[in-house]
C-alpha cells in the first residue's frame, strides 16, 4: 500500500488500538474526531466491553468504532491459547491498519506480540507509530514466567521484554501513565524527547453522581446494606484473598456486603469459597456494561483496588480514576510508590495500606465502616480531584500536539 496523505487542513489519519476496550481511549477516540481528524478505534471483541464502544447520534461521521472478534477459544489462563489468539488478533490488527491507511497509529494495551505486528506494519508503510504504554507488559512477563516455569520461562520472559523493548526503540512518540516507567523505557527509546507522560484519567461526564438506591442496587438487593465494591478485573496482579477474608471478618454483620463485580479466576476461585464457607455477604457478580458504571459506584459505600506488590512497577490499576468519579471514599491494597497511591494520598481520598498487609486491610475497612464523616470528606476529595483533573479537551490537546509532532 502507499503511505497514506493526511485529510484536508492538516486533519489526519488515526487508527486507535486499544486491546482492552477501556473508557478512556474510546473518550480521546470521540475527542480526536470532532477536532476533525479521520479516527478509527479498534478494540479486542473477546474482551468484557469496559468502555462504550458503540456510536451515538453524538458521535462525529469521522469516527468508526470496530471490534476484531477472533475465532476461537480466548484461553486467557492458558498460555499456548493466549498466545495463539494474541498472535492471531495481532495479524488481523495489522490487516485493518494496512486496509485503513492511517497517517499515525497510537497503541494502548496491547499485549506484546499482539502489538508486533501493528509495529511491523507501521514500519513496512512509514507510518506513524505512537506506543501508549499502560502496562511494561514484557517487564510482568519476565518476572511471572520465571517464578511460574522454573528454567525455560526464564528465557521465555527474556524474549518477550526484548520485544518489548525493540518496540519502544522503533517508535516514533512514547506516551506513558506515570513518571515511575520512565526509567525502564528511557534507555531504549532513541531520544528521549520521544518520551511524553499523560496520566490515565476517566470520562468524567459518563460518570455522573446518582442515587445510592437505584435501579441496578435494586436489582442485586444492594440498596439497603452498607456495600464494600470491587470492580474490575481479578488477574495474576491480584489477590482475592484479601476480599474473602474481608468478608469472613464482616460475616456476621447482616448490613454489610462485599460486592465483587469481575470474571475470571480471581472471581472462581471465590465463588469456592464463598460455597465452602457459606458467605452470603459475599456478593458475585458478572462484569457490568459501562453505561451502569454510575449506579454501580453509587451503590457502593466504599471502593476497593489491589494490586500485587511486585505489580506496583509495572502496572497503574485504571479502575481507579473511574472511582475517583464516585464521590466515595477509596480502599486500597497497592505499593505506597505506585502512582494512584500517591493521587489518593495526595488529595486524601482514602486509606492506602500495604500489599497483602490482610490486618491492616480489614483495619482500614473498619475505620472507613465507622466513620460516616470521614467517608463524606474522602468522598468529596475525590471527586474534586476528577472534576479538576479529568478534563478531555486539556488531554486532548496533549495528544493532538504529540500526533502533530515531527520530532
């Protein structure tokens, strides 16, 4: 194909990969488009939808908005299948971006070598690549696979961080969430002026305050119990034993409920449990569209995150900025150095304890349990900070100067 011209008055060509279907990327996709640009946003099909995906009457014609849906098992907890359908999901990436023609390609949450290809795409047709990091993705595996699969995924986990670094070396701008990756990606990069940090931030206007008794508490016996919510993904970066001792120590509270709102093995796992141990406080439930996001927090009393701490490195949990929107007070089980530690500690929107610290964390529920003032402060906190910080149109603009750039 030839390399594709940029559309009239300096608009251009993006293609927006983000693999996980996030809120955030689609939010830029839809601000990108209405500042005239050609934006097509691709997404991973197989993944529970997380941001809304689908048009609007809103939404600009510049805009197209496709999931690539693989055929075929998705196997996330099972190695050759994963990486058989991130290979595959990977080509056909590189097929809708040799197909679109972009002028600039921006990459977020891909996994490693699903991303390969998309790079070797954009280098093939000189085109544009913009690698949005969220996650040092070849970093995680690294250290997951050679403490997993003793001998060879130590060379495995080596294979995968070269990857990743040989396509922080071929990009042309590197955006990344926080400051703390800077020192793993700055001596790969070719420049350092490649460099950019924007942090992950959530659509604010998609998150409006409602009621704490609404349709969707209703529906899930919600609205008249004091409701401790996770919500999100229950991967290798965290652990579900702190949630299920959490509700072993409220069991006997019948006002109270820890309500999980996820999938996978984290969730399974605690579905056991909850059987094994008879935990009707111990609420299950399915990941939720989006569109119900501002029920979901609104029901909720207070809002968890965890994270692992050898996690704390390479990994920002993005579900937060999300809570942030809920005017509720926050709980969190993460590294003190991790950057959504340090936003909550700063604008003191709730209690950070130690990873895996299960005393302190129950410790913490407590006090955030009996202290209905103290939640209301952490609560406003919070959403001040995303009224003042989660501002699309002075993101944006970050993104269109970096898009624009000819360094």
């Amino acid at each position: 194909m030839e390399k594709a011209s940029t559309t009239s008055q300096g608009r251009l060509k993006i293609l927006v990969s983000d693999y996980g279907g996030y809120p955030y990327p689609i939010q830029l996709s839809r601000w990108l488009a209405r500042q005239g640009h050609q934006v097509l946003h691709i997404y991973n099909d197989k993944e529970p939808p997380r941001g809304i995906l689908a048009r609007d009457e809103k939404d600009p014609a510049s805009l197209e908005i496709q999931g690539i849906n693989i055929y075929g098992e998705f196997g996330k907890e099972d190695f050759l299948k994963r990486r058989n359908f991130e290979v595959r999901f990977g080509k056909a990436l590189a097929q809708k971006a040799t197909s679109f023609q972009p002028d600039v390609i921006i990459s977020a949450n891909a996994p490693v070598e699903t991303q390969f290809f998309l790079v070797m795409t954009a280098r093939k047709h000189r085109t544009r690549f913009i690698y949005w990091i969220q996650d040092l993705r070849g970093l995680a595996a690294f250290g997951i696979l050679r403490r997993k699969i003793p001998g060879i995924g130590f060379i495995i986990g080596l294979y995968y961080l070269w990857l990743e670094r040989l396509q922080m070396y071929w990009s042309d701008q590197i955006i990344l969430i926080t400051e703390a990756f800077q020192p793993f990606v700055s001596k790969w990069v070719r420049d350092e002026r490649l460099i950019h940090v924007i942090p992950n931030w959530a659509p604010l206007e998609e998150l409006p305050i409602v009621s704490e008794k609404n349709s969707w508490a209703e529906e899930h016996k919600l609205e008249h119990t004091f409701n401790i919510l996770f919500a999100g993904v229950l991967g290798m970066k965290h652990n579900p034993d702190l949630l299920l001792k959490l509700a072993l120590h409220f069991q006997d509270n019948e006002d109270i409920r820890i309500v999980v709102v996820s999938r996978g093995p984290g969730t399974d796992w605690l579905l056991t449990q909850k059987q094994s141990y008879s935990l009707n406080n111990l609420v299950l439930i399915d990941f939720q569209p989006f569109e119900l996001m501002p029920q979901i927090i609104a029901s909720s009393n207070i809002l968890i995150s965890i994270l692992e701490p050898e996690a704390g490195i390479y990994s920002v949990p993005s579900k937060v900025q999300t809570y942030l929107c809920g005017k509720k007070p926050l709980l969190l089980s993460v590294p003190a150095d991790n950057l959504i530690a340090r936003i909550v500690k700063e604008v003191n929107a709730g209690i950070i304890v130690p990873p895996n610290d299960i005393n302190a964390f129950i410790s913490a529920a407590e006090i955030l349990v009996n202290d209905p003032e103290l939640c209301q402060k952490y609560g406003r906190n919070a959403r001040a900070y995303a009224e003042e910080t989660f501002n699309i149109d002075k993101i944006g603009r970050k993104f269109d100067k970096i898009i624009s750039s000819n360094i």
